[in-house]
C-alpha cells in the first residue's frame, strides 16, 4: 500500500463520512440524512470534511488520498490542497 510505502496517511472519503457520523459533527449530522436515503454526499460538504482532515498534523508531509471521483471534483480537492501547501 503506497501509504505504509511512504509513511503517509491514507485518506478515505468514506472513513472521513463515517467518523463526522460517529463523532456527531455538524458535517456529519448534515451527511447522515443523505447517506440513509442511500444518496450520495454532495461534494461540497465532502470537500469540508477533506479540508478539514488534510489540516491535521499527521498530513504535514503528505497523504495518500482515495475515495473522492476524479471526474467529480478532483480539481478542487487539489486546490485545496495547494492553498494548504500555500500556508505552510
């Protein structure tokens, strides 16, 4: 796995989902509706939830990301990522 290969976290949309549910956030009490009617999560709130996890110390040096459509908004999960890079 390129994350144990790398040392880097591995970053899944679906574990992110999962967690904001477990954890009771606002962005979890806002997916969890959607995710019940068995509809996918809009891409704003999951870009949220991305945005919020790559701030997190653990993704300092890197992640490996996984679960979020390359056709649905991977444009703007690398900006996000870039503005990150930016403020560090």
């Amino acid at each position: 796995m390129l994350a144990k290969q790398f040392g880097a976290p591995h970053l899944s949309t679906g574990d992110m989902l999962r967690e904001h549910i477990e954890h009771g956030t606002s962005l979890g009490m806002q997916a969890q509706p959607v995710m019940s009617r068995g509809e996918l999560v809009s891409d704003s709130l999951v870009l949220k939830m991305v945005a919020e996890r790559i701030e997190r110390p653990d993704c300092t040096h890197g992640f490996v990301f996984d679960g979020f459509s390359a056709d649905r908004g991977a444009g703007a999960v690398s900006g996000s990522v870039a503005g990150r890079a930016r403020r560090a």
